[in-house]
C-alpha cells in the first residue's frame, strides 16, 4: 500500500464491537505522503514523495479506515475523502456506486 497520509475526524457512530467513540482515522493516499495527521479543513502539500497531482475544483479519493483503537475492529467499509483543490472538505462512508468509480 505504501505511505499515505490520514485524516482524523469524530466516529460517526460508535464502534458496533466495543460502542467506542475514539476518533475515526482514515488513510488516504494523495499529496505528499509522509504520514501527516490532518483534519478536515487542512490542505495537502506537495512536498517530498508524491501521490496524485494538485486539483481544481472538487474530487473525491477512496479512504482506508484504521480499525477501532479500543479493540481492533477492522470495519470492512471504505470511506471517500473529499476535497475541494488541495483542501479536506468531509468524508462520508463509501457507496457501491463510489467503490465503482473510484477503485483503480
């Protein structure tokens, strides 16, 4: 999989193994991967070794969720990281239809 950088938000809900609500923290590879923590609102730089290339406008990328830090639950959903250009906007727990469009 190779280095990615993570973003780190508040579980939407709470872990279904353990009812845990530590921060959900999801890798993602786009940027400059050097495993920088970032929330939403941050932008990626483009610095060192590179994933992707700078955007306009708003894209989207697949996201790998950690599994629960409490008890090691590996939820198998994927989540989709948004942005507008180079700046986190959201994320939301990924669809069929994203899966589809977004897997290379």
């Amino acid at each position: 999989m190779g280095t990615y950088n993570v973003l780190t938000v508040d579980r939407p809900e709470p872990c279904a193994a353990c009812g845990s609500t530590a921060d959900l923290v999801i890798q993602f590879h786009f940027g400059g991967v050097r495993l920088r923590s970032l929330a939403i609102g941050d932008a990626v730089d483009w610095t060192g070794k590179t994933k992707g290339a700078p955007q306009t406008g708003r894209s989207e990328l697949l996201g790998y969720p950690e599994p629960c830090p409490s008890c090691g639950l590996d939820d198998d959903r994927l989540c989709v990281v948004e942005f507008d250009g180079d700046v986190i906007t959201g994320y939301r727990w990924a669809e069929e239809a994203d899966l589809m469009r977004l897997e290379q």
